[in-house]
C-alpha cells in the first residue's frame, strides 16, 4: 500500500498548493513562480515519477487505470501554456470559472479518478470502507469538483472586506478593480454557486454508494474535505491571507444518504434541501459570511436532489463479482 499512499501524498501536495493559490490571488497579482504553484509542481512532479514507474513495469495497476491517469497528466500539461497564453491576452484573471482553468479540473479529476481505480482493483479483495484510502481518493476528487466554486467562497468574505474598507488584497489588485461585485465573484451568476455544489456532491455520492457499496465513504470524504478546509482557512488567517467560506453544509447530502439509505429519492430531496435551507439561513442570519444566495434557487436543487438518484435506478448497475471480503 506504501505506493498508493504515495500517491495521497502526492494529491495532498496538490490540494495544499490549489487551496493557497485561491487565496494568493486574491490578494497578489498572477505569478508564474509564486509558493503556491512550486507546491502544486512538487505534488505533481511526485505522481508523474510513481506514474512512470508503472510505465516501466506494472506492479499496482492494470493498462487502463495507468492510461487514464497518463491522458489526466497530458490534458493537465496542455492547460499549462493555454492559460499562460491566456493570462497574457486578458491580464489578470480572477475568476476560478476561465476556460483554462477547466482544463486543469478535467486532467487532475481524470488523474484521480485513474489512481482510485487502480486502488480499487489493487485492494479487491478487501471490502472497500471509510478508514481506507477510499476515502482520501474520494474527497480529493470532491475538492477537484468544488474548486471552481472556491471563486465565491473566497470572494464572500473578501467582498465583505473590500466594502467595508478593510480589503487585505495588494495595491496593484486593488486598482484594476472597477466593478467590485463583478470581478471579486469572477463574474459568475449567483445560482451557479448553490446548483453547481449540489450536482457534483449528489453524483459523486451516488457513485461511491454505486461501486464501493459503503454509505460512510462519502460523508468522511465530505467531513475531511470541510477539516481540511477549516485547517487551511485558519493557517492563512494566521499569517494575513485572505479566507473563505468553507462550504460545511455538503454534509448533509452524504449524510442523508446515509440516513435514508432504502430510500434514496427521500435522501436526496432531504439532503439538498437541508443544505440549501441550512446555507440560506446563514446567509440571511448573518452568523457566517456566504456567498450570495437567493430562494428562488429552492426549486432547481430540489430537482437535482430528486433526479439524481432516480437517473441512478434507471441505469443498469455495476456487477461487482461476488466473493468472500474481509474488512480491515
């Protein structure tokens, strides 16, 4: 297991160096050798020598999840000099939501998900469970998903500080913002934040449910995600980086899948209303500084949580060859 821990390690690297360049721009101007993209490199660098060592012989993983984890790194290489190229034609960029960047979460996602499924098959004979490497795989794929919608949690609290006169954000940020609300949320409506979250927990919850046949992997993937959040969040607090929201109401959609696991229809209608009611009554109480939310949006993540798993009944399950597991 010493070289797929390896690799959580590596992701790790990559989440710390993704979480810190969130917060770097938005109080410094883009950099293409600041601390935050050196981290990031180091994390990268170390998965690109444990994958080529499976190119060299294969010893952990099958063709497949080696080749997926291969088009994951290429794709995330090709991103590299578009959004270079991309920051030289349109200046400073704030927004997580550029086309470039996506090109960043498509490779990392199909990174993970490659060294998940080479864990997965490596570890078949052990009953998949939430104390296992499953579940950093999981929650380093949920914070892929939920990165581009770091935008609006870091700029939730920073908007709030630029408004009222204390904005921490360099002088040279400051003076190329002329529409404050505009380009601190990176531009993006206010209903991608809410909708976005939810399709992206709901599905990647049903697909563990799905494949590892265990209901605590998400909610611990989840539940160390928002750890891992609040850890960085009070570290950059600590040394004068600006923070975020940490999105502590995605819980309720695992954990309702958890509760009401015969019923999973019930569990995603209970879980997305639960995070989004929860989310809308910080929002209008004034206890945590949110991104902007309105309660029209009530109906659409209503939808999702109902439509979900229903889509998921309807598609013809995955067969998992029936043997003998032991839990460890």
């Amino acid at each position: 297991m010493k070289y797929y821990r390896l690799w959580v390690l590596a992701f790790l690297l990559k989440f710390i160096g993704s979480a810190w360049d969130a917060s770097y721009h938005f109080k410094y101007l883009f950099e293409e050798y600041s601390i935050p993209h050196i981290v990031n490199t180091i994390g990268f660098a170390l998965g690109a020598c444990l994958l080529i060592q499976e190119w060299r012989r294969l010893n952990y993983m099958d063709r497949f999840s080696r080749n997926l984890i291969t088009i994951g790194y290429v794709i995330f290489l090709i991103g590299i000099p578009l959004d270079f190229t991309y920051h030289i034609a349109y200046g400073i960029d704030l927004t997580t939501w550029s086309p470039t960047h996506f090109i960043y979460y498509i490779g990392t996602a199909i990174m993970i998900f490659g060294v998940w499924r080479g864990y997965f098959l490596y570890s078949r004979d052990i009953q998949p469970s939430w104390w296992s490497l499953h579940t950093w795989f999981a929650m380093y794929l949920l914070e892929c998903l939920m990165f581009p919608n770091m935008q609006q949690e870091n700029g939730a609290i920073s908007y709030d500080q630029y408004i009222h006169g204390k904005s921490i954000a360099s002088k040279e940020i400051l003076e190329l913002i002329s529409d404050p609300a505009s380009q601190i949320f990176g531009g993006i409506p206010e209903w991608v934040y809410p909708i976005y979250s939810i399709l992206m927990v709901a599905l990647l919850t049903i697909l563990i449910i799905r494949y590892c046949r265990d209901y605590t992997i998400p909610v611990m993937a989840t539940a160390l995600y928002i750890l891992l959040r609040f850890v960085g969040k009070a570290i950059f607090a600590a040394v004068g980086y600006p923070t975020s929201y940490v999105p502590i109401t995605l819980l309720f959609i695992p954990l309702c899948y958890l509760l009401f696991r015969k019923n999973p229809r019930l569990a995603g209608l209970a879980g997305t209303l639960a995070y989004f009611l929860a989310l809308f009554a910080i929002h209008k109480t004034g206890i945590l500084i949110t991104p902007p939310l309105v309660l029209w949006e009530l109906a659409p993540v209503a939808v999702i949580g109902v439509l979900v798993p229903t889509i998921n009944s309807i598609v013809k399950p995955y067969q998992i060859q029936k043997t003998e597991k032991k839990v460890v």
